[in-house]
C-alpha cells in the first residue's frame, strides 16, 4: 500500500531541488515607467530641466556671493556661501 502524502512529499522535495537552465527562464516584461516616457518634451542638451534649473540656481548663487564679498567684505557674504554649500550638497546627494 502506497503513502500518498509521502509520494507528494517527495516529488515536491524533488521540484525544489530541481536546477533551472538558462533556458527556461525568461526575461522579465519591460517596465512600465522609463524616464523617457515620462518627460515628453525632454531637453535635447546635456541636462534635464531640473538638473538645468539647480545650475541657474547655484550660478546665481555664486554670483550674489561674489558680489556681496566685494561690497561688504565675507561678513554678509557668508551667508550666501552657506547657502551655496547646501545647495552644493544637495545638488550632489540628489543628482
């Protein structure tokens, strides 16, 4: 007399056990989101809009610094470094 738990025991034990060829695994579906196909009008240039609108932001930054350092010396200027090394950080963190 034949244990049919036991017989579905051990053909379960035999299927993990089982080593999958290259074969017969397939490649995953494409994914649903591509950064391409969120942007539809994405820049042509080197930089994406944010990344393009982080570099303004970080020019004008340095700028207003500069500026500041030559009329008040570093006292107010520092400020505005601070600021700039922040955004420096994030910037780097970020993209």
């Amino acid at each position: 007399m034949k244990n049919t738990p036991d017989d579905d025991r051990l053909q379960r034990a035999r299927q993990a056990r089982q080593v999958i060829s290259g074969s017969d695994i397939r490649p995953p579906s494409p994914p649903t989101y591509s950064p391409s196909s969120s942007m539809a009008a994405q820049p042509a240039g080197m930089f994406t809009l944010a990344q393009r609108n982080y570099l303004i932001a970080v020019g004008v930054l340095l700028v207003l610094g500069v500026l500041l350092n030559l009329v008040f010396s570093f006292s107010i200027a520092s400020i505005i470094f601070f600021l700039l090394a922040l955004a420096l950080l994030a910037g780097w963190i970020v993209f």
